[in-house]
C-alpha cells in the first residue's frame, strides 16, 4: 500500500512541480533558440572567413578597408547575439523589477531574424516611446520568442510581421501586439488556445520547431502573474493578433483636474478685486 499525500501537502507538491515544469519549458525554448542561432553563428563565422581571405589577397586599401567594415560588422553582430542568449541564460531573479521592454522586444527580434527572414517574413515596427515595465525580463522574453515564433510558424509561404508597442498613462499600462498575417485561428478552436495542453501543432516543422515548449495557457499565466492580460484577436485567412498588456514601472497617471468655467474663475478672483486700489503717485 503507497502512502498518500497529505491534503495540506498536495498544494506544496503542485508547486513545485509547476516550477519544474516551468524550468523544463524555459530549457526548450532555450535549447531551440541555441539551434537557430548556431547556423546564425556560422554564417557570421564564414562572413568574417571570406572578408579575411579577401584582404589578405589584396594590398590596395580600398578593399582592405570594405573588408575591415564587413569583418567588424559581423563580429559586432556576433556580439549582440551572445550578449541576448547570455541575457536569457543566466539566473534572473523571480522578483518583477523595471524593464526596458523595447530593448527586449529587440533582443528577441534579433535573435530570431535569420529564421524570419528565411521564410521571407518582413518585419514592421510601431515602436511608441513607453515607460519600463514592472516585469520579469526572463519570463516576458520566452512569452515574446513563444508568440513569434508562433506567428512565424502561421505564415509558411511567408507574410508581414507587425510589432506596436505604446503606453496608456490613464490605466498605467504597456500595450504590445504581435500581428501576423498568417492563416488564422479557426472561431470554433479560438476559445480553446489558452487551455493547457492544448494543441493543434502534430510535430516538429520544417525548422525543426514545434514551439518554443512554452504554450499559450503557460503565457496566459505568466502574464496574469505579472497583474497582466492578453487578448487575441483572429480570424481564418486574415492573421492572428495577440496584444499583451502590463503594468508600467510608474504609477498611473493622475487625472488632471475639471477646467474652470469662465463662471467659476471669476467667483474665485472675485475677492481680490475688492482689494482697494494702490494709491498713486
């Protein structure tokens, strides 16, 4: 006969058996990321090769300068994708602090370019000057690479990609859509798409990619967790839109006071005009 848990010790388990899971789905997505950009690194690898041969073949310097920009080009570019995948890698805190989500909005974009671009997917951005986020930057950035890719995955014979970030001071929140003009969400699954487990991917695509191994029912939660939400919005043929909405690191702004009405502002300066007048001279 097994020994059963407790009912005051199966709350405790359930926890932490979601974190695992969470640190599970955070490793997919890191290691399929890994993947793309290790072709990335090798193409900046073979550019660096190629420019380096050519100015070793040439002594005048007007190719030796065009080969010196492609070389530094590339490694600076080599540079930011390590600084983004370290960024991910490393231990973050769980705790929400401010975050520079257009730099993490580009940080993910900028990983993920060559695939777009392999599927011949432009990108659009409408980019808003916004306040930082009260954010876990880890989190939000595997919920960006999981939406993404996604859209990605809904435009196979290739499409548009429009990001808009902007920020509402009335409500105190960051609004972020991810458009896509893909195939659609069909109305009778829509409903069902944050449900965990939920799924209508059958496998691994031409990219060897299935997901990030972060669903939308785990990015419903961490949005929620962050005081967030997201909404969809999707019809079949005409592209999906997922629009996350989370609290900024700054208070709401205050609603500014009623107007005065010609009426009241006289009321109000009324008194000083029975003040006597300053003696002349």
């Amino acid at each position: 006969m097994t020994d059963q848990p407790s009912d005051a010790a199966i709350p405790q388990q359930l926890e932490q058996l979601q974190q695992r899971l969470a640190q599970a789905q955070r490793l997919t997505a890191l290691g399929e990321l890994l993947s793309t950009t290790t072709h990335e690194f090798n193409n900046i690898l073979m550019t660096v090769i190629n420019y380096a041969k050519l100015g070793l073949r040439h002594t005048d310097n007007e190719t030796r300068q065009k080969a010196f920009e492609k070389i530094l080009a590339a490694a600076q570019r080599a540079a930011r994708i390590s600084h983004s995948i370290l960024g991910m890698a490393k231990n973050r805190s769980g705790n929400l602090e401010p975050t520079n989500l257009v730099q993490l909005l580009e940080d993910t974009l900028l990983l993920l370019e060559r695939e777009l671009n392999k599927y011949r997917i432009a990108v659009e951005k409408y980019l808003q000057p916004i306040p930082p986020v009260l954010a876990n930057g880890n989190q939000i950035q595997q919920v960006l690479l999981n939406l993404i890719i996604n859209a990605r995955q809904a435009m196979p014979q290739g499409g548009r990609l429009t990001v808009k970030l902007w920020h509402d001071p009335g409500s105190g929140m960051v609004h972020l859509m991810i458009r896509d003009t893909g195939c659609g969400i069909p109305p009778e699954i829509l409903p069902r798409i944050f449900d965990p487990f939920f799924t209508t991917k059958t496998g691994p695509d031409s990219s060897g990619k299935g997901g990030t191994g972060l669903g939308l029912s785990m990015c419903k939660e961490i949005i929620q967790a962050h005081q967030g939400r997201i909404r969809v919005e999707s019809a079949p043929g005409r592209g999906t839109a997922f629009t996350l909405m989370l609290p900024s690191a700054q208070p709401p702004a205050e609603p500014a006071p009623p107007a005065l009405s010609p009426s009241t502002q006289e009321a109000v300066s009324s008194p000083l005009s029975t003040a006597p007048p300053a003696p002349a001279g």
